[in-house]
C-alpha cells in the first residue's frame, strides 16, 4: 500500500514529497487563488506567473519545488538543506468545489453492460447523481463524452447538458475529440 493510500485509508495526515501524482491538487489552490509563499499571500501577479510556470512545463516545476540537497545554501561554515513536503490527509478536495485537476475528465462517468443499453438506465442514474451533486453543494458539474458517442450524448442533454468546448482531454488519447458539458444538479423527480 501506498503512503498515500495508507493514508486515505486510515484518515490521518502524512508528509508527502512533491511528486507527480499529486502536483494537480497544487495546481487547484494555485486557481484558487492560494500562495505557497505566505510572504506574497494575495499577491496575484506571483501567484498566476507559478500557475502559468506550472502548466507550462510540470517536470521542471516540480524539478525547482525539489532542490538538489547538494546544492546546500553556505552560511558562514555551516550549510542549511532545506526539503519541502506536502500535508496529505486524504482528500484531493475540499468539498463543495466543482473544480477539478487537469487529468480527470469530468464529475461523472458511466458505462452500461450492452444488454441494457437503450433502456433509459443511463439517463435515470445520471439523474440520480445529480441529485446527489446537489446534496453536496456543487453548482454545477462537468461531464465529457467522446464525440463520436452519440448514446452518452443524449444522456447528458438529456439531464439539461450544455455543450461548451469541443477538443482532446488530457486524460485520453490526444487525437480523441471529446465534447464537454455543463450540468446544473437537481432534486431527483
């Protein structure tokens, strides 16, 4: 198991080094307007130029978050490493946030086995799970499909889905055309 799993399982806080997997929930506080630094707290220009240095490149960015100890700072005779790490409890989101990381791909996502198909299964869960999205707060959802997926499509607009961007998804396949949709939840009828 994991450190992270391990503690997801147990519910407790752990360190975690500055890594891939969870560089994702740096980049949400980053959109959200937090700064790593608290001596530039609110500072939107350092702020939006790390989120912008992030995207632009994520290796490097986690490279400069994870110096090299060899390269210690000098003071006097003495040399100061430093090693940053991360407070992990778990939750990759704070609830009532609609916000998402770049790899995951919507709010929701279904499959229905090929000898149900057509039945409306589809159309009455998402409905279900809207209701459940609003029980927790969330304003709104997004929802992706592939574009040639007509059957999924219908689902969502069925559920009052609005089309608002047409392109690939970082979590599929780069020539994979992938449509997205704004949900609003709602009570269950």
């Amino acid at each position: 198991m994991t450190v992270k799993a391990t503690a997801e399982a147990a519910g407790r806080v752990v360190l975690l080094s500055p890594d891939l997997d969870n560089l994702s929930g740096f980049e949400t506080a980053l959109a959200a307007g937090w700064s790593p630094d608290p001596r530039r707290a609110g500072d939107e220009t350092f702020i939006m130029g790390e989120l912008r240095r992030l995207r632009r490149d994520r290796s490097r960015f986690l490279d400069a978050l994870n110096p090299d100890p060899k390269r210690a700072v000098r003071l006097g005779r003495e040399s100061l490493c430093t090693q940053l790490f991360w407070i992990w409890d778990g939750l990759r989101f704070i609830p009532g946030t609609e916000e998402l990381p770049p790899e995951v791909s919507g709010h929701v996502g279904y499959s229905v086995v090929p000898w149900k198909q057509g039945n409306g299964h589809a159309t009455r869960a998402l409905r279900l799970l809207l209701a459940v999205a609003e029980k927790h707060g969330l304003a709104r959802l997004i929802i992706l499909c592939n574009e040639d997926n007509d059957a999924s499509r219908r689902v969502i607009e069925r559920n009052g889905g609005e089309l608002f961007k047409r392109g690939s998804h970082p979590s599929d396949r780069p020539d994979r055309t992938k449509l997205y949709f704004r949900l609003r939840p709602a009570p269950a009828d």
